[in-house]
C-alpha cells in the first residue's frame, strides 16, 4: 500500500467515524433534552409532538450511529491491497536504495554468498531479504548469525523492506543483528547525505 493510498484510505475511514461520532452526540441531545422536558413519569401517548420527535430523533441517530460503525467496520476489512505493479516498484526502490547504502558501506565485492556482502574489513556482514512481503524472523537470524560465526564477523545488518518480526527481536539484539527497513534505510541514506554536505561547508 502506498502512502497516496493509505491516506485516502484513512480519510475515508475518518469519514465514517466522523459522521458516527456526530450521531452519537446528537442522540445523546435529544436523550438529555427529552429526559429533561418530559420526565419519566409521562406515556407517550400523552406527549405532544415536540417530544415524540425528541424521541424520534434520539432512535434516529442511535441507529445512524450504529449503521456508521458497521460500515467503518467492513470498511476495514476491506482495505485495499497493493497491486502488482505497485509491488514492483516498491521492490525496484528498495533495491535503489540497498545499492546505494551498500556503496556507502564500502563492502566487499567478491563474496560468494547469495544476496551477502561483507565489509572491506571484514568485520561486518550485510544480507539484502528479497521478499518485500514477510518480515525477517528467527530462522533468518539463526541463518545470518550461522555465517557471521563462519567468517568471524562482530555485527550483521539486514536489509528488509518489511523489517522484523516481533518475537525475533530478543534473538537480533543478542546476536549482534540489527534489521534495517525501509523507512531506516532512507532516513540512515538521508543522514548521511546531512553529515557529507556539513563536512563540504566546514571545509
């Protein structure tokens, strides 16, 4: 879901909640107002118009109310899902963005591992996770921290658009693992890019 669509998707969902909040308040109006003018001891059908269409309008924006959370409900559930062709480029700027952090990082080109790159001093190891759809979980760390006990390295960073999965995160702060997503990875690249134009202008 892109962030043009979540937010469209959000004002829509707002809507419905908006409009639900404001039934609820007028009922609770025509509820106080009711209760005040009329008192519980008259029956309705002693009442004169005024307060039948008190009542009314207190059963009215009840059920509105009602019928608002339903929708904002199934509206929910039926949130809408990216399509392929925006999975694709959010996987193509993914990609964009791990080539340039690998090219900052000064890895080591001749490695063997598939989607592995190591440090130029070796001391760090960096594996790039394809799929942009399943968070990192415990038996990708157990697999990371295997080749990081294989070629002695300190520290291991994952690249994952989806990031990492609750219960690993005990596993990846012990192992010396840190799970870079996304937004972690455009914020660390725009960092950077800070740091390299204030050391310009301090030269």
């Amino acid at each position: 879901m892109t962030a043009a669509t979540s937010e469209m998707y959000l004002l829509e969902l707002n809507k419905w909640i908006l409009g639900s909040g404001l039934c609820t308040a007028l009922a609770v109006g025509a509820g106080l107002l009711y209760l005040l003018n009329v008192g519980s001891g008259l029956n309705l059908a002693g009442e004169s118009w005024p307060h039948q269409a008190l009542l009314l309008l207190f059963c009215a924006m009840l059920l509105t109310a009602l019928l608002l959370n339903v929708l904002a409900l199934f509206g929910r559930q039926k949130s809408p899902q990216p399509s392929a062709a925006t999975e694709a480029e959010l996987q193509q700027r993914f990609a964009v963005l791990v080539s340039r952090y690998l090219a900052r990082q000064h890895v080591s080109v001749s490695f063997t591992e598939a989607n592995c790159h190591l440090h130029q001093s070796r001391d760090v190891l960096y594996v790039v996770h394809q799929d942009s759809g399943q968070p990192v979980d415990i038996v990708l760390l157990r697999q990371v921290f295997q080749l990081m006990l294989k070629y002695q390295c300190h520290s291991a960073q994952i690249l994952a658009p989806s990031g990492l999965q609750s219960p690993a995160q005990f596993f990846a702060l012990e192992a010396n693992i840190r799970v870079l997503n996304f937004a972690e990875l455009e914020y660390r690249l725009a960092q950077q890019k800070t740091d390299f134009d204030n050391n310009i202008k301090i030269r």
